[in-house]
C-alpha cells in the first residue's frame, strides 16, 4: 500500500512540475521574442541555444544510472520491499 501511495504522488508531483516548466520555458522564450522584436536585444543566435541546451540534456540524461534502481530506494531511505515495488510500479503505470 505504501508503495501505491508513494508512487501516486510522485506522479502527480511530476506531472505538476512539467507543466510549470514548460509554462515558466514558454514566458522566456516568449519574453526573448518580444525583446527581439521591440529593438532591445539585436539578434538571437538560435542555433547556440538549440545546441547548448541538446548537450545540456544529453548531459544530463546520460549521468542517470538506471541499471541501480534498487540503489535508489537505498539512497532516500525508502524500504525496497518487493510489495513496495510492486504497489509503486503499479500506481506509476496506472494513473
């Protein structure tokens, strides 16, 4: 049951913060247009962001370690009980 509750609300929390990301990503970039066009910023190099920010990412997304999960319950102190998992895996694919 703990891990069905656990992995619900990570989820959620999850699905929260995306969508505030993304809002808070849209207002910049939105922002940076509008600077563009009223003069206050000469010119946007594009092609340097795109860059950046796909090494930034592949950056990231390659310093996760997926093949240690059970190390990852270890690490925040949560119990890695098999009905844990099992609760956690099913409330995550389910909701």
């Amino acid at each position: 049951m703990a891990g069905y509750i656990c992995g619900y609300a990570l989820k959620k929390i999850l699905k929260i913060a995306v969508k505030v990301g993304a809002i808070i990503v849209g207002v910049f970039f939105m922002g940076l247009l509008f600077m563009q066009s009223r003069g206050y910023v000469g010119s946007i190099n594009w092609d340097r962001i795109s860059n950046d920010l796909y090494a930034s990412a592949n950056t990231t997304v390659g310093n996760v370690d997926t093949s240690n999960v059970m190390g990852w319950f270890d690490q925040f102190g949560i119990p890695a009980s098999s009905g844990f998992v099992v609760g956690f895996g099913l409330s995550v694919m389910r909701h």
